[in-house]
C-alpha cells in the first residue's frame, strides 16, 4: 500500500511540474513529460498482477511521438502519426478483451447514440484536417491512416462505455474524449494558429487522458456488460 501511495504521489507531482510548465516556460515541457509517462507506467505495474508488455509498449509509443512533437513537430509530422497510428492500434487491440467481454452486436453499432457522436467526431475531424492540410500536403496519406485508427479507437471507447456498466467504462469515456480534444487542439496550434491557451489545455487534457486510459485497463477485468438495450 506504501508503494502505490508514492507512485501515486509521483504522478501527482511530476503532472503538476508540468502543467505548471506548460503556462510559464513551454519550451522546458519537452523534459518534464517523459516522468509523468514513467510515473502512470509505475502506477501500472504496482496495481496489476497479470501484466501486459503491450500497455508499456504503448506508453513507450506515446512518449516517443510526444517528445518529438514537442521537438519539431512539422519535421518529425510523418514518424510521428506513425507512432500515433500504431499507438491507436494497439489500444484498440487492448480493447478487443473489453469488446469479446460485452459482444459486438450489430444492432448495437448503428444506434443513434452511437451514430451520432460518431458522425458529429468524423465531421469535426475532416474539418481540422481540411485547415492543416495545405501544411502537410506531402503526408496527407498518414494524416489520413491517423485519422482513420483514432476514429475507430474512440468507436470503440464509446461502444464498450455504452454497453457497460459505467462505474468502470466512465474512465474509458473520459480518456476518448480528453484524447479526441488534445489531437484537435495541438493539430491547430502546430500547424494553423497558434495560442497558448491551446497548449496548456492540450497538455493538461494530455496527462488526463492518458491516467484515466491507464485506469481503466488496470480495472479492465471489473468490467460488466450491460443487458439492457438503449435508443
């Protein structure tokens, strides 16, 4: 129990640091993002007992793309929606125990919830992608491929919050939609308007999204499907 308390404390601090340094020194995030990362990979495998190498690697993935958006994100554009591109997939591998758990049912995919929330991401998607396009023309097939595995990891998200029990789903949830917010803030402050606002609520979005991601695949196992149908 004293352990988990200071991995926990860990992250606490280390996200604190650089929140905080994200609104006065934002070209020192770059080194104080990598122990927030090392702190949830602790918080991780503290609180679980069959462990998977693929939530690490994922972490690794993101940390990598992280640190060189933050470096030069117009050069490194094309690696890092590779990393990214990757790093959805997988998610969406990890989810696929969650998915068989509470059974993809056709009926269930084309909801209007579900269909809605859906449309309304996609189209707010290709809209930020139609501003940034004329910087990154070049790559346009990888901005396209990212677009494509981050559309269906917030699907699945959002299918497997619907169809739950939401005591442990929620944390599902709240990862989605802080991820789907970040990727549209930081496309529009790297490559078509820049405000720091963007910045800091994007890196504060960042480090919520990825402790409540973490969350939920250390309470994966909690997870109860809900019988119940819904409009």
């Amino acid at each position: 129990m004293r352990t988990e308390k200071y991995v926990y404390q860990l992250f606490y601090v280390t996200g604190l640091f650089f929140i905080l340094i994200s609104i006065f020194a934002q070209n020192l995030t770059i080194f104080f993002k990598p122990p927030v990362i090392l702190a949830l990979c602790l918080i991780y495998l503290v609180k679980v007992e069959n462990r998977s190498a693929l939530v690490l690697f994922t972490m690794l993935l993101i940390l990598v793309s992280e640190v060189l958006s933050m470096k030069d994100f117009v050069g490194y554009f094309r690696v890092v929606n590779i990393l990214l591109s990757l790093y959805y997939f997988l998610n969406i591998v990890l989810l696929w125990k969650s998915l068989k758990k509470i059974k993809i049912q056709f009926n269930k995919v084309f909801t209007i919830q579900l269909l809605i929330a859906m449309g309304l991401i996609v189209y707010v998607l290709i809209s930020v992608a139609r501003l940034i396009l004329p910087s990154v023309i070049e790559d346009k097939v990888f901005l396209v491929i990212l677009i494509l595995f981050f559309t269906l990891f917030v699907c699945s998200c959002y299918y497997i919050y619907l169809n739950s029990k939401t005591v442990v789903s929620s944390s599902l949830m709240v990862a989605a939609s802080c991820f789907l917010i970040v990727n549209i803030l930081t496309a529009l402050y790297k490559l078509y308007v820049f405000l720091e606002v963007f910045v800091v609520i994007a890196n504060l979005l960042q480090v919520f999204g990825q402790f409540f991601l973490i969350k939920f695949f250390i309470e994966q196992h909690k997870l109860v499907p809900n019988r119940k149908d819904y409009f």
